[in-house]
C-alpha cells in the first residue's frame, strides 16, 4: 500500500527545496498539483525539469478564485467539491502507489494541501515534508532580521477586515503580511491607521525570477499574488 505525501517546495527558488522534497519528487510516479484554470501553476513551475518522463501528472483546478467573495457559501461549497473528488482520487491511488502533491511554501502554512490532509485521514497514510516559508525568505531578502531579543511577530492575511488589519498591526513588534494580491489598497490604508505604513516593505516573488524588494509606501502599481508585506521588530539588541 502506498501514502499520499504532500511536499513543501519552498518559497520558490528549486534550489531552497529540501533534499527529501527534491527525491521525493524525481522519483514520483504520480504527482498532483494546485493550479488557476489556464495556468500552468506556480507549484509545476518550480519542479520544471524535475519531474520524471514516465510521471502522471494531476493538476488540480480550482473552480473559482477571486470571481466570488469567500463569504460566499457558493465558494466553500465548490473548494470542498474539488477538495471530496481530489482526496478520494488519491485515496484510491495510494492502494497501490504514492501520490506526491506539491505544495508551495510549508504544507501546513496556508496551504491548499492542508484539506487534502484533512480529509484522507483514517483512510490512508499520509505524509507531510516541511520546507522554507515563504516569508522567511523575503525577511532575509530584507537584509535586516524580522524580530530582536523578545519581539512578537504576527502573521496576518490581507483578505481580514481594513479594522482587524489595523488593529493588530498596532499591537505586534514585528508584522508579516500575506495573500495580499487585490487588497492592496485596503492593506495600506489599515497600515496607515496603525502608523506602520512607512517601515512597511513589500517582497514580491521572493526567491524567485523578477524578485523585488521595495517600501510599501511606495507602491501604487497592482502586486502579484506572491507578494509579502513586513515590518521587522526593533525589540533589544546585545
């Protein structure tokens, strides 16, 4: 019998992959991933020339993106149809074989993976392969460390409410943004309000072709997806 291993690749440079997850994946014989209907996919991208010439591939295509709100019911009942039909695909294929579903980032970070995982528990055996975040990448594409001493950090998404966003930017030493994207505007002007705006920095495709490292305050242009905004800590310093 065979397991389903959900693969960290890294914040997108192959050569950040652990070397479990870059075995892992020249050894597949079957390997899935997330991806926007008429993409190729950020996760396929990364394994370019990784990927063995006998491997089937699953790319699995989510229904919908940003064409409805997430506060939608539609939207969680469409995600769950893909997650139910993608877990019991796999549950059947690791009768006989492993399944290897590449992940950007760590599995357990925010990742698309996580209700794969959840939902083939108790009927297989499943894997998870941690791997650099993200956001660890683009704070050292800083050159500056994200927290000194005893600073607090926190993680926010910038699809919360403007308030909530403020809120805790406020209340934290060191900050990390993420799923930024189209609420690029929102995120500023929550920024703003907490008085953090001018010691934000915005990474885009850290790690990655076309990385860029800029002020937020700067930035009027749309941002990919792949972007992470951070404040660092000023806690005490030796």
């Amino acid at each position: 019998m065979g397991k389903v291993i959900c693969v960290g690749l890294g914040p997108g440079s192959p050569e950040l992959m652990s070397v479990r997850s870059d075995r892992l994946i020249r050894n597949a014989r079957h390997i899935a991933y997330f991806r926007k209907k008429g993409r190729k996919g950020q996760a396929r991208q990364i394994v370019e020339g990784m990927i063995g010439a006998d491997a089937t591939e699953y790319p699995m295509e989510y229904p919908v993106t940003v064409e409805i709100p997430v506060t939608d019911p539609e939207y969680n009942r469409l995600l769950a149809e893909l997650y139910d039909h993608w877990a019991d695909r796999f549950a059947a294929l690791a009768q006989d074989d492993d399944v290897v579903v590449l992940c950007e980032g760590d599995p357990f970070f925010y990742g698309s993976s996580m209700h794969l995982h959840n939902r083939l528990q108790g009927r297989v055996e499943v894997e998870v392969v941690p791997a650099v975040t993200g956001m660890s990448a683009c704070w050292t594409a800083t050159g500056q460390p994200i927290t000194w001493g005893d600073d607090v950090l926190t993680v926010l998404t910038a699809t919360l409410p403007e308030a909530e966003i403020a809120r805790r930017a406020a209340d934290t030493d060191a900050l990390v943004v993420m799923k930024i994207g189209r609420h690029l505007g929102k995120l500023k002007r929550a920024l703003a309000t907490a008085g953090r705006l001018d010691d934000t920095w915005l990474i885009e495709r850290g790690t990655m072709p076309g990385q860029r490292v800029r002020m937020l305050s700067e930035v009027e242009d749309e941002v990919p997806y792949f972007s992470i905004a951070l404040v660092h800590g000023q806690g005490r310093r030796p």
